[in-house]
C-alpha cells in the first residue's frame, strides 16, 4: 500500500467512498456534503489535498485535508472502499492529511463527526485530537467536533 496526493483517475473514489459511507449510515447526504464533491478543484487550489491509499492501481482509502480560516485545517471525508480489507488505509490518510497541513502552517486541525462512528473516533483520538464542544455542528448528523492544536 502507498499514500498518494490526489490524482485525478482516483476523484470518483473520493465521492464514492463518502457516499457509500454517509448514505448507509445516516440515510443521505447533506448539501455540505455535495459542496464538498462540488468543489475539490477550489480545495485544491486553495492548498487543500486529498490523499489515498493505494494498492495495485485500487484506492483503499481517501482523506482530505482543506484551509479553513487563519491558521485552522479542517480534516473531512475520511472514508474507505467498503469492498476491500483496508489494512490500516484509513489511519493512514488521515495521517497524511495532517501531515500536510502541519506542513502548510495550520496551527489547529479540525474535524466535526457524529459520536457514533467508533472506528472513525478511535483514529482521532489515536493521533491526539481531543473532544470540543460547539454550539453549531453544521451538519445534522454532526455531534460530537475535535480539535489537535500545536
């Protein structure tokens, strides 16, 4: 398995693993979420990235890593190929995207999610995220935020 920057053959596995992941846990996607599939090239552009993990040409897993405001990354999208044994892919792009915006000055690494996702939780707290409160998660299924500051 390699992790790689985005690359453009892999971007429909970016939105399909969150798809899958979002519909079958929550019922549908919600119009941040399709803001987010709408506007990867502006992420990108604006520093942002997406990571997979890779074997044989099949991504396994995706993560992107996208400027908020100041010195604050979110981490959003973690997601992975529901097919396939994913081998560790998850903590892995997530990883790299913290890694990346470490890299590119953030200060303080974000992430909203829902209380329960264990799997998902597990990584967070496993890299030294730590829960925050908020009075506005955003999404609807959105209860539980993290932060990691340096």
């Amino acid at each position: 398995m390699k992790i790689i920057p985005f690359e453009e053959r892999y971007r429909q596995d970016f939105i399909d693993f969150n798809t899958d992941w979002i519909v079958s846990n929550f019922g549908r996607l919600e119009e941040h979420d399709l803001e987010t599939f709408e506007t990867i090239d502006e992420t990108l552009q604006g520093g942002g990235m997406i990571f997979f993990a890779v074997e044989e040409d099949t991504a396994l897993a995706a993560c992107m890593a996208a400027p908020m405001e100041g010195t604050t990354w979110e981490i959003c999208k973690l997601g992975s190929n529901k097919n396939l044994p994913h081998k560790g892919a998850g903590s892995a792009v997530f990883r790299a995207c913290m890694d990346w915006a470490l890299d590119h000055g953030a200060q303080r690494l974000f992430i909203l999610s829902n209380s329960r996702l264990k799997p998902a939780l597990h990584i967070y707290e496993k890299f030294g995220f730590r829960e925050v409160r908020l009075d506005n998660y955003e999404y609807v299924r959105g209860d539980i935020a993290f932060e990691y500051t340096v």
